[in-house]
C-alpha cells in the first residue's frame, strides 16, 4: 500500500520546497496587494460585494482591504491576521506591517534559496528585531511634563495618520477635532464615549465636533421641544402593551364588551406603568423599545420628553453620557440612577433633525459629526478619523513619540546593519536581510510617490550615518527632507507593534514545511 493513501482521496498535501514557495508567494501576493496604499500617496482600492446590492466601499485602510478578501493561501491569511489584530491593537500601521512582513519573508525566501536554514534565519531576525526595537528606544521624544508640546506632538501625530487618508485635504481641521476629543476622554482608551455620525450633505469641511451628546432620532408630537436641567430615564421596557394585539393573543369572549373591557385593563395597566416612570420625578423619557400613542399621551401631558427606539449602541453611551443606568423595572425609584444634563434641544443638520443633549455629567462623551458628498466618502472619512482617534488615545497612555517619514525604519536598518557585521556565522546574512527589509518601507512610499526610490533611499542612507539626523522622505517636495521641521511625526506604540508582529508573522510563515488540505466534505444526494 502507497504510502500517500493516509490521507483521504481529495485531500492534498504539499511538502517542502513546494510548500514554502507556496506560503512564500501568497504571503508576498497580498503584501504588495496593499503596498500602493502606503504613504501620504498611497492610493485607494474599490472593494465590490458579490451580495445582496453589490455594495461597494472605497478604502486605503490596509486592514479594511484584507478583512474583505477570501484567500485561499493559509500564509496569506496569516498576514490578514496580523493586520487586523493591528487595527484593534494600535488602530493604524495596518498597511505597513504587511509590507514589512511581506519584504521579509521576500529577503528570506532569497536565503532559503542559498542553502541557509529557515531555523538560522528566525534566530538572525529574532535578534534584529531586538537590535531595531532599541534602536527606536533609544531616540524617542517624550513631551509628557510640558502640556503644550505634547499637545502639538499630538496634532502632528494625528496630521501624519491622516495625510495618507481621504482627509488629507483638510488634516488641520480634522487633527484638531481628533485631539480635541481624545483629550476630553482623560486618559482612557475606551473611543465608545467619541460618537460618530454620518450625514451626507455639505462637504468634509463642515464637519465639526460637539461637546455634548447627540441621538439620532426626532422628538414625539406634541412633546415639549427643550427642556432645561433636564432628569432623564434611560430604559429598556416594553411600552406597547395598551392595545390588544391581534397576533398570538387567543381570548375566548361571548360579546365585543368583554374584548372593550379586556383593553381598558390593559390600558389601566398601561397607565400605572407610566405613573410609576413619572415617580421618578423625570422630564426626558428615552426608551429602547416602541412607546405607543397612549403612553406617549400621557407623558405629554405630564409634559415628559419621551423619546422611543433610541438604538442600542445610543442608549448605552447615553447611559453612559448622562451618568444614568438602563432601567428596566420601576418599583423603587429611589435605587434607579438617573442621568442628568443641562438642556436638551432640536437641532437641524442637513436635511435631519437630531437632539442635542449639552451640558453632560460625564465630561468625556462628545460626538463628531461628519458631513461629505456621498456614502462612500463619509464611511472612508470614519475609518481614517477612527484611526486617528485610536493613536491617539494610544499616545496619551504611552506618551512616546517618533518622526515619521521613513526615519524610524532607516535609523532602525543602520542599527541593524551595525548588528550584523558584528555577528559571526550564518546569522548575519539574515540580519542584512532584515534591514533590507526595513528599507523596503521608505522605498515603498517613494514609489508610491512616482519618485526614484533608489536614489532617494541612498540619499537617506548617506545622511543617517551623520549623528541626531532627521532625515525622511518628503513626498511633497519630491526629496529628502527634515522631518522635524515637516512635523512628521509618529507614535512609538505604532511603530514598536509593526515591527514585532511582522517579524513574528514573518517567523511563523518560515516555520512551515508541509501544507496539508482536508477533503472536503461530501454534499449527501438528498433525493
């Protein structure tokens, strides 16, 4: 018996050359896959759905572009993989740890080739990738004792993210939006107290931030249309009780009387639930849930805002906003929290009215409206603006700055370099590889530029061996540049989390020698 018949008949397997190039090529495919997105030039992919309604989405967000692949190739998915962990983690440098982990497995399948072992390699990265992380160590900037500077550290941060986004038009504006809101957060890393809403109409300009807190939903008839000091209730609590519904409700009766007087003890119910709600001596009303005509009626009367189908995500930041807890029962009053906020309004955006509740308890919450031209233009402006807002709330925690530009990664490859002629053995020709591949990054963005990379990146080389130098690529003037001056700056989380999980990413890929592929499952004729 063959030795091949272990597995079933469809299943497959590759082994060693086969499958390294395999992984190799698959990994290197969506590298250069996302590589034209990167830099202040990188320009966007289309990305259509074969679903209901072929929705497209228009993006630059390396980690939007790989969430909406289906790959096939298993080390491609590793790459999708650390992008998106990326995006959680750090919130931006998703594009950039696929290239960076792209280039390396590129450096290393040449090593493969000239008879080095994978194991050999992983052991050279391992140590450049040490050697580079303190090399950013040792030169980063850390403004957190002076107030000010941190804050323009911030704006340059913010500014940078967005230069290679749809809102690099407009990056003074929205960097000062960005900051202005994570500062009100104070420190914590949570963005769900930052509110986004979208509404299409005007352009990126008029988009603006707002301190307080802003629900998408329009105000009831007959209701008062502002309220000042306002108490609210925050609940989720069926209000629809007071009619008999049709569907699902089996009641035998003789006459139509009986049905007449079965409704008006639902409507009595109905009544003691809403007196029970006004107990808690509250002038706004918002629930989850429907709220029918006659309640509605009876908290007018009781001149009560009530405000029906607030969605979820809405209540739980109101919640959260106000200071007031989700209430589902109304026995006790007094062990209910309400929320609490200086004045509730209508305002007007566009074409949509929308309340405004100002003055909140929680400092923290604001909300960020964005106005643009289409759909496509406002979910693309929420990705980069989510972007920028997760750096930066990153920096305020971990208040280490880098500049920008391509100066990380060729202060980190001369380091390397360094590294590498000390190192005896096989190892050191992995340890080249590494700042080759480190180089990779500010090539790619010159690229990307449509400017000569080589004679750019030479350059670059030329002025880093020259001690406390800045020099980056200037994609504006086409030339290298100082990125100090520029402002280009960097978080040193961002940078740290590219290097380490692409050369992990890189380590995993080159461990593999077998590639094996399961049968698939047989479809039974069900006939």
């Amino acid at each position: 018996m063959p030795i091949d018949k272990i597995f079933k008949d469809d299943a497959n397997e590759e082994k060693g050359e086969r499958a390294r190039m395999a992984s190799f090529i698959g990994a290197m495919a969506v590298a250069d896959l996302v590589k034209s997105t990167l830099g202040p030039k990188g320009m966007d992919k289309i990305l259509q759905s074969t679903g209901r309604g072929h929705s497209v989405t228009v993006t630059n967000d390396g980690a939007t572009i790989l969430k909406s692949l289906h790959i096939d190739n298993p080390a491609a998915k590793v790459l999708v993989d650390i992008s998106k962990v990326q995006d959680d983690e750090v919130g931006d440098g998703t594009t950039s740890v696929v290239v960076l982990a792209g280039e390396l497995l590129r450096e290393a399948e040449k090593l493969v080739t000239s008879k080095i072992h994978p194991m050999t390699i992983i052991a050279g990265y391992r140590m450049a990738a040490e050697c580079a992380r303190d090399a950013l160590l040792k030169r980063v900037i850390d403004n957190k004792e002076n107030a000010e500077k941190f804050r323009s550290d911030l704006l340059k941060i913010a500014m940078t993210t967005l230069c290679s986004k749809i809102l690099s038009q407009d990056k003074e504006h929205f960097a000062e939006m960005a900051v202005d809101a994570v500062f009100r957060l104070k420190g914590s890393t949570n963005l769900e107290a930052i509110q986004i809403i979208k509404k299409p109409g005007g352009s990126l300009r008029d988009s603006f931030l707002d301190e307080g807190f802003i629900l998408d939903k329009k105000i009831g008839i007959g209701q008062p249309k502002r309220i000042e000091n306002a108490k609210i209730l925050v609940a989720n609590t069926a209000m629809d009780t007071d009619k008999v519904k049709i569907y699902g409700a089996r009641v035998r009766v003789d006459s139509m009387t009986k049905v007449a007087e079965i409704e008006g003890a639902e409507k009595e119910k109905m009544k003691d639930k809403v007196n029970k709600i006004l107990a808690h001596g509250i002038n706004c009303f918002v629930n989850r849930q429907l709220i029918y005509n006659f309640p509605e009626e009876l908290f007018a009367d009781a001149g009560v805002l009530a405000i029906e189908h607030a969605d979820f995500e809405g209540i739980e930041r109101l919640g959260l906003v106000t200071g007031g807890e989700i209430a589902s029962t109304f026995d006790n009053p007094e062990s209910v929290k309400l929320g609490h906020c200086k004045l509730i309004e209508e305002i007007m955006i566009g074409e949509d009215k929308l309340i405004h509740f100002s003055g909140v308890e929680m400092g923290q919450a604001c909300s960020i409206v964005l106005r643009g031209a289409s759909h496509h233009v406002l979910d693309e402006a929420e990705r980069s603006l989510h972007d920028a807002l997760c750096v930066l709330s990153q920096t305020v925690n971990d208040s280490r700055v880098l500049l920008g530009g391509g100066w990380p990664e060729m202060v980190m490859a001369k380091e390397v370099d360094e590294l590498a002629r000390k190192t005896a053995g096989k190892k050191s020709h992995a340890i080249e590889a590494f700042s080759r591949a480190l180089v990779a990054i500010p090539t790619t963005i010159a690229d990307n530029a449509g400017l000569d990379s080589a004679e750019l990146v030479a350059q670059l080389r030329a002025e880093h061996h020259n001690e406390g130098c800045n020099a980056g690529i200037d994609v504006i003037s086409g030339a290298v540049g100082d990125m100090k001056e520029r402002g280009i700056y960097e978080a040193f989380k961002v940078k740290q989390a590219v290097l380490l999980s692409a050369t992990e990413a890189a380590e995993m890929i080159l461990r593999v020698d077998e590639i094996i592929t399961c049968a698939p499952r047989r479809r039974e004729d069900r006939m």
